[in-house]
C-alpha cells in the first residue's frame, strides 16, 4: 500500500509523469513557511530565487527540516523506492500580478542526473491556481528522450535562468496542477512543463525539492552533495552538506556558492552536446 500518495496517484505518476494534489503542511506550518520566506526577502532586500539557487535550503535550518519532512520521502518511495537522496532546492516565486511566466522546458536535459530519474516535489507555500500562473504539464510526455533541443532565449520575462525553452509544444492536453497551500505536486524529471504569469492579488510562492533514487549519480560534474532522507546511498555516489547553525550560516553560504559555481559548470555543457 503507498505510504502519502493514492493508488491512483502512484499509476498516474507512472503514466502520466506527475501526480498532485499531496498533502504535507499544515496551515499553521505554511503561515510559519511564509512568515520566514517574507523576513528572508525584506533581510536580503531581493527575491530569494535570485540569491539562493539549486540548493537553496543550504544556509537555513527551517528549510534544511522542510525537506526532511517524512511525507517528502514516503511520497517518493510510492513512485521510485527506497534510497532516497535530496539533491537540490530551487524557490519559483512570482509576485502579485508579475508577468513573469515559466517556459516549457524538460528538467532532465540540465540536470545531468544519471540515469535522468530525479522527481521534484513542488510544495505551494500559497495557493497555485490557474490565474496565479500554477505548473503546467503534458501528460506522458515523460516517456520520451531524456535530453530533448531546447532555445536559450534569456527573455527577461522567463523566470529560467537561460530562457531555455522547447518550441512548438502542443498544448492540447496540457493539464494544471492545482494546489492549495501547504499541498505539493510530484513530476518527473523528463515531463514537459511550464507556467504561465501570476494574474492574482497574491504572491505565489513555490519551493522545489529535487529528489532522487539513490543509485543516480551527478554525471556532470565531481563532488556532487546531497541529503540521504531515506534508506542509503550504498555507492557513495554522492557527499554529504553542512547542516547550518543558523540563518545565514558562512560554512553553508560557502558550500552553496561552490555548489552553484559546479553546477552552472555543469548546465553550460549539457545546453552545448545538445545544442551539437
Ligand atoms: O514554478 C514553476 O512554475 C515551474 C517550476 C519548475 O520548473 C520546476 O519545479 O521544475
């Protein structure tokens, strides 16, 4: 029996590359989520998902216990077994009406995850609705390459990094994941998805868990970290994280700077063999 999802859930992440919506957090539990993701923004006087990326949780202790919340872990062993591994954090936040949109991109083909098996849990630490621009997916469309050609377009607009963005997606059966605060969504790491801008009077705050088997390995670059939540990491494929003191914490401020350096290392080769 599936520990967090349905059983339903569990045959439509297989079939489909996604399942949602999963309970996780409370109300009070996100209303202390947000009070701490809006201090950390007033502190640093910028947006959180332009200081602190692809680990993000690394220099918090309140992050560092969100992604070891049990319900993160069982919901990936329903899909994808027991040797759970956190590799990464990543905060998709757009403000009240923000124009900033998502463009249809595929995880896998940056990631550099191997083989490209990494599920992310989308946690909404506000309501994710169709008009506050919530995730957009193609079903089943992770059946299909692990790498597939994406453009670089550095639109401003697009809250990804590059812009990178598949052309010519057929949007015919796109589905939304819809989810209340505190709720989170599973998708695959090779599923095609997207999101559309924040036309709400409220901010909408997503905080991405990357989670992965742990029998995958960072093939991109060396002395690759993660967390092991749950069971092992029987190859030693991965090293272990500071776990911060508090806020701010210099060790992990550092580990996360090098984890940054190493990974846009990483990315920048991945974009250029498929670019090839
Ligand atoms: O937050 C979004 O709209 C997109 C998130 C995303 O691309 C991801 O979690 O991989």
């Amino acid at each position: 029996m599936p520990k967090a999802l349905t059983q339903e859930q569990v045959e439509k992440f297989h079939r489909d590359g996604y399942a949602y919506p999963i309970n996780l957090l409370t109300p009070a539990e996100v209303a202390d989520y947000r009070r701490r993701f809006e201090e950390l923004e007033a502190t640093i006087g910028a947006e959180a998902q332009s200081r602190y990326r692809i680990k993000a949780h690394l220099p918090f202790p309140w992050l560092c216990k969100l992604i070891r919340h049990p319900r993160l872990a069982d919901a990936f062993e329903d899909v994808a077994g027991p040797d759970v591994i956190i590799w990464g954090t990543s905060w998709f936040t757009k403000k009240a009406h923000d124009i900033r949109f998502i463009s249809w991109h595929q995880d896998s083909t940056y990631y550099g995850i191997d083989p490209p098996e990494s599920v992310t849990a989308w946690i909404a630490l506000s309501r994710a609705r169709r008009d506050s621009g919530c995730m957009r997916v193609i079903p089943g469309s992770h059946k299909g390459a692990a790498v597939v050609p994406h453009v670089e377009t550095y639109d401003p607009k697009n809250l990804l990094s590059r812009g990178q963005t598949i052309l010519n997606v057929d949007e015919t059966n796109a589905d939304f994941m819809e989810l209340d605060a505190g709720q989170f969504s599973l998708h695959h790491n090779k599923l095609f998805h997207s999101s559309e801008p924040n036309a709400s009077d409220d901010v909408r705050i997503g905080f991405a868990v990357h989670i992965a088997p742990a029998h995958c390995r960072q093939a991109q670059f060396e002395n690759a970290t993660a967390v092991v939540v749950r069971g092992r990491d029987r190859n030693n494929y991965w090293q272990p994280e500071p776990y911060p003191r508090h806020d701010f914490d210099p060790d992990c401020l550092k580990a996360l700077d090098e984890a940054w350096t190493r990974y846009r290392k990483g990315m920048k080769s991945i974009a250029q063999n498929a670019a090839e």
